[in-house]
C-alpha cells in the first residue's frame, strides 16, 4: 500500500476540509493517507512516504510564514512526488506558486495543483463590512477536490500528466507594494512589537487571544499584562476574535487602511467572488 502525506495549515477548518476530500479520493486508489494541521502539531518525517501533499490559505497573496518553514526544512527527496492545494478568499497571488517552486527546489515530481475559494476571514476586510467567498468551499468545489485526490493516485500509477500553468503574476503596484509591507522582515521587526492591549476593556481572565493564536506567540506576564512574541504571521486572529475588542494590531493602523479599502472595492467589482455584508463587533461576525 503506497503512503501519502497531507501537511496543511488551517484555521478556521476550510483548508482542512479539502485536505480530507482530498485524502478520501486518495483512500479509494488504495493509499494510506495520514493529515497534519500544522496548527496543532508537528508532522512526521517525510521518510517511508510516496506522495507529500501541502496545503495553504492564502496570506497575503502568498503562504503563511510557517507553511513557508515547513517547508523550506523539508531535505531534498528525488524519490518523493507531491502535490499542493491552496484556498484563496480574494485574490490567490503567489501563493501556490511559491509552493511549487519550493518543492520543484526539493526535487519533488510535480503531480498536481488544486485551487479552490475559501472564506477569507481576514480582519482588515472583516472591518470594512465584507467577508469575501462566504460559505467556500462549497459541496461541488468539495467533490472537485475528491476528484482531484483520484487523478493524483492515477498519475501515480504512469498516468500522463504535464504540469499545470503557473498562476499569473499581479503586477498592480498597491499589490506588490502590500505585500512588500507584510514581509516577514518588517511583521518579525516592527509590527509584531506594536500589538496594544487597552487595559480597561481587557478581561484578564479570557485568554482567547493566547488559545486561538495559531502560533502560540502570546504570553501573558505575571501581572496579567498580555504581550506578542516575534514568531507572528500577522493573521489579525487576536484582534478579531477578541470580546471585549480590547485588541489593536497593526492590521487596523491608519497606513493600512488605503490597501483595505482598494481591496475591498477591487474584489467587490469581481465577478467571479462572492460576499456579504457583515458587521464585525465582540468578536462577532454577523451578516447583514
């Protein structure tokens, strides 16, 4: 029985869905297919597998900082083949084409690539009164991901397969000037320094913001004071999730708020997304 891994990052279970759609296409060719939310664990070695699967929501018009570690720690493996699968809410970016360059790196063979719309529940649209691809993926992008687990097992088996296209590359000048904004240099640097807490509202007892961080990267102090280490990914999860909305990132600075705002109305005018209006209070997203 041929073994394949299904590393995936997910947050709000809709990367996690179509990692298992895709393990139960897989299952019915015959495989063992273990599944790693890297959100809760950490993954095995890659030793003894067939076929290593990645999946992604999209931050930023790339990967997540720690699905980029994940994989950048991988060691070469000529005999290994893999796939990558990716969510998007607005606009998929770079994101899996990063990721298969990154494998291509690894000298992985490329045996397919999978997108689909996930609801972006991303603070900074959330706040402007939109959320995007709400309810994605649906039952019929599911069933597609199901399908794609079986084309996968059958170009394991000698199946012809010529790589996908690349995702085009966004050449708009507020998207790549955002994108530079959110690197990795600048969220380790400045921002994850700049999360503030307001003392009044903060109920020092909640602790939802430390149990809800993908990357356990708040600590709160003896005196209950909250504080963000510096392995941050920028996520907003804190800051909307948050009751008593006592939290302010750096997501919600004033220099942001253009690059919503031009989002926002970029991807309302697209034809090809879905969303609703919502409000965003208490840690509450209610549709309007």
């Amino acid at each position: 029985m041929k073994k394949c891994l299904i590393v995936y990052f997910s947050q709000t279970g809709a990367t996690q869905k179509v990692a298992e759609r895709i393990a139960t296409g897989l299952r019915t060719a015959n495989y063992q297919v273990d599944l790693y939310n890297i959100k809760e664990k950490n993954p095995p070695d890659i030793m003894g597998y067939d076929l290593l699967g990645i999946g992604s929501p999209v931050y930023y018009y790339r990967p997540p900082f720690n699905v980029l570690d994940y994989v950048k720690k991988l060691p070469d493996a000529p005999e290994l083949a893999s796939f990558v699968f990716v969510l998007y809410g607005t606009c998929i970016g770079k994101c899996g084409n990063v990721l298969r360059e990154m494998l291509m790196h690894k000298k992985t063979r490329d045996v397919g690539y999978f997108y689909c719309q996930g609801s972006d529940y991303y603070v900074g649209y959330l706040k402007e009164g939109y959320l995007f691809s709400p309810d994605h993926p649906t039952n019929d992008e599911l069933t597609q991901a199901e399908r794609f687990g079986q084309q996968v097992a059958l170009r394991m088996n000698g199946e012809n397969y010529k790589s996908q296209e690349y995702d085009q590359p966004i050449f708009e000048v507020a998207y790549r000037l955002e994108r530079f904004l959110t690197s990795r240099f600048y969220v380790k640097l400045l921002y994850s320094r700049m999360f503030r807490v307001d003392s009044k509202k903060c109920d020092k007892c909640c602790s939802l913001c430390m149990e809800l961080c993908p990357m356990k990267n708040i600590f709160k102090t003896e005196n209950g004071r909250l504080i963000w280490g510096r392995n941050c990914l920028l996520c907003g999860t804190c800051e909307l999730n948050c009751p008593t909305e006592a939290i302010k990132s750096p997501i919600s600075w004033l220099i942001f708020r253009p690059f919503m705002k031009y989002n926002v109305n970029k991807a309302s005018q697209d034809r090809s997304l879905d969303y609703v209006r919502v409000t965003c209070n208490s840690g509450k997203i209610k549709r309007m």
